[in-house]
C-alpha cells in the first residue's frame, strides 16, 4: 500500500524510519529491534539494561500512535503508524527514514512484553483520510491512561489487509442421506426418547463445542403428547437399556455417540507458536468436516422422531446427568438445502459483501443470535433449523456471522487484498453488484 504525505512535527510520513515485523503479523520481536539498533550501538547500549524511559501518555491522531516520553529532563515524542508488513516511526528530536533514533528506540523497548510487541490495535490502515483527524470507520475514545480504538457499529465486519479469509478454492457437496418411502415417525412410549441438538458459542473459551447430536430418555405426559420430564442424556447403550427403540433409533445413537468424542474444541497451549496452532487446527477442522458428514446422515433419522429439542449448552461440561427442562427448547428441522449468495455494493469509498440466504428460493434472514455453524435458522422462525450443504457454506457462514453477515473494505486496498476472494466466491455462488 502505498504512504500517504501527511506531515507530522515537520516531517513527511514517507522519511519515518521503518522497521520490519513478523510475517504474516502485527508483531515486532526485540531480536529484529535490536539487531537493527546494533547499526548505533554506541548510542543505544544493544543488549545492556535500557535507560529509565517513562512513557507520559499515549494518543491516537491520523492513523498514528503518539508516545509522549521523557528521559531525564528531556521530553519527546514518538511517532509509530502500523503499515501491512512494517513500522513507521519518527520522533521530535532526532529519527529519519534513515536513522533510528535513541528515543524511539527506547520508546519501542518500553512497550515490549516478553520479547516482542503486536501492533494489531493500532493496524487501521486507509481508516483515515488525508488531513482528517476522525475516522469514519473507527471511534478513537480517550480513557486514564491512554485510549481505545472501537469500530463503529455501521462498520462491524471491516477488513483490514492481513485479515484471515475463508478458504473459496473448492467447494465440495457432502452427499445428503433421503428420506426412504413413507415418512414413518418414531411411536412413543411412556419412557421413551428424543433427540437434542447442543450448541453454543464457539467464539467463548470456556469448553467450547461444535454443534452435535445427543439422545436424551424422557417420561411423557398423559395421551403421550408432550414432554412431562427428562431422566437424562444418553451416552451409550447401557443408558437406553429397557426403552424400546426402533431401528432407526439404533443407527441415530450410534451417530451420535461417534459425534461427541469429535465436538470438543481443542486449543493450543501455546498460541504463539504457528506450528502448535497450525496442528491444533487442522485437527478442529478435520473433526468438523467428519461431524458435519454425521449430521448429513442424521438429518432424514431426526426427521422421523417425535421430539427434538435445543439445548443451548454454555460448554460441553453442560452436557451431562439430567437435561434441565428450562433449558430444553422444541426445534424442528427440514430437509431442504439452504443456498447461498452475495451482495457486493459500491458505497463511495468502501465496497461492502453481504452474504444472503434462501431456502426454496424464498429469501431469509440469518438469525445472528443463534449461530449452528453447520445448520442455519430463519429470525422469523428460529425453531426451524436448515442443514447446510457443503464445508465451504458453513465456513462462510461462520465467517460472516461474526460480522453481522456483511463485510467493508475500503477502496484503498480491495484491488490488492480482498478482489480475489470476491472472484473465488463468484466461482461457487451467485454474487449480485448493486
């Protein structure tokens, strides 16, 4: 991207010294700080204890952090913006595009933790315009100490270059198990049972799971109409023994005692180290793809049961003894395949994507309080669950669920950072330019 000629303490942008950070990141290790600094080692003492720099405060202005400091009696100010791939930094005494200086050598080691320093909240590249002081994607809100940088709400699902994208380069149908002849539903009995489908949120950390399937045993009311109370989950075939199950409950069990062993989320112990979350996450996305593969042949057994129900968890370890009748909702689910496609809109100096659903060429609206990951609901019906049809549709749904299911990128940098996507999306979905 290229420098935009703002002049900061009589100096152009484009002569700020420039320091390189971590591929793929927003992160200066100390390592590449220092091994820079050693150029002036004279001046900055590399390696020895640094000097007793207190930062004063901190301020956000033109896309710009300012770091006032002072050392001894001598008072400064440090300049940083945070580009794709470097730093710029200047300070009011003595740091050009060629010199990095004492203080804001100083300055970057004071903000250090463990080595190394992310720059990524304060990474908002084309958010402010030439000579504007406020932005119109983001709210920058003095507090003690410093301030905070916050979207505006309008602006929820900015992109900004270096962003993780879903992958669009193949999107492969999993085969949808029929509904074979008549349409038998399951009979009852007095102590009979059900089906459970528990969620919650995947973006909490606390025993977090991927949506699954879990029986559950429950006594029903007089004329077996309704629920009167829930025994408990049902894990393995000791728990149902004595209840009457057809075949097809058989084969639904045995499902869903496959899908909770793969629900769990795994997490690396140590999210800095690319390689560990790189193998902790190609094993969340395998066992996605297989429960996503389970659910396709779940769906046309669950259609012939009685009663089904949601159970919004709140974390896997929820998932267990006697299912709670409160928390307990009746949900349907349909056979009908969700289909997917997009809105790119030309809004002046943004483009904005917007993901849209249908269901039998009826448009619906995505119901953002409850996100299934593999399975999506109407806000109009939001007991009426629709199994998506490929992995590629349930990562996009993901992704933009987050988001309020729209997604800016200022014009600035679409071409070069977000113009490819939209053209791998346009290979799989309709994608509509308004």
């Amino acid at each position: 991207m290229k420098t935009k000629s703002i002049t900061i303490a009589g100096k152009l942008r484009s002569q700020f010294y420039q320091l390189p950070l971590e591929k793929g990141s927003r992160v200066l290790s100390l390592a590449v700080l220092d091994q820079i600094a050693n150029g002036w080692h004279n001046t900055f003492s590399v390696g020895k204890k640094p000097e007793p720099l207190a930062i004063q405060s901190r301020s956000f202005d033109q896309g710009l952090v300012t770091v006032q400091v002072k050392l001894g009696e001598e008072e400064a100010r440090v300049y940083i913006g945070v580009e794709y791939d470097h730093l710029l930094v200047s300070c009011s005494l003595d740091t050009d595009e060629s010199y990095l200086g004492h203080y804001a050598y100083l300055t970057l080691r004071a903000m250090m933790r463990s080595g190394y320093c992310d720059f990524q909240e304060y990474y908002w590249p084309a958010s402010f315009a030439l000579g504007n002081k406020r932005s119109g994607y983001v709210d920058v809100v003095k507090k003690p100490g410093g301030f905070a940088i916050t979207l505006k709400k309008k602006f929820s699902g900015l992109f900004r270059p270096g962003d993780d994208l879903p992958d669009v380069t193949e999107r492969v149908v999993v085969p949808r198990e029929r509904l074979s002849g008549k349409h038998d539903t399951a009979r009852l009995a007095p102590v009979s049972i059900g089906y459970c489908f528990a969620n919650t949120d995947l973006q909490h950390f606390n025993s977090n799971h991927y949506p699954f399937l879990v029986p559950y045993v429950f006594a029903a009311t007089a004329y077996l109409k309704t629920v009167k109370s829930f025994k408990r989950f049902v894990f393995n075939p000791h728990d149902v023994e004595g209840i009457s199950l057809s075949p097809q409950q058989e084969e639904l069990n045995s499902i869903c005692f496959a899908m909770k062993p793969l629900a769990a989320i795994r997490f690396s112990a140590n999210v800095h180290l690319p390689e560990t979350a790189a193998k902790t996450n190609a094993v969340n996305d395998a066992n996605q793809l297989v429960l996503f593969k389970f659910w396709n042949k779940a769906l046309p057994l669950l259609m012939q049961q009685r009663f089904t129900h949601y159970f919004y968890t709140y974390g896997l370890r929820n998932v267990t003894g006697k299912p709670v009748m409160r928390d307990m909702k009746l949900v349907e689910f349909s056979m009908e395949v969700p289909v997917l496609s997009f809105v790119l809109k030309d809004e002046g100096d943004y483009y904005e994507l917007q993901l849209k659903l249908k269901v039998k060429g009826k448009s619906l609206h995505f119901n953002s309080d409850k996100p299934g990951l593999f399975l999506v609901c109407d806000r109009v019906k939001p007991y009426l669950w629709y199994l998506l049809e490929a992995e590629m549709d349930y990562k996009l749904v993901w992704f933009f669920s987050k988001v309020n299911f729209r997604v800016q990128v200022p014009k600035g940098y679409y071409r070069d950072f977000f113009e490819g996507f939209v053209e791998g999306v346009e290979k799989w979905y309709e994608v509509k330019r308004g």
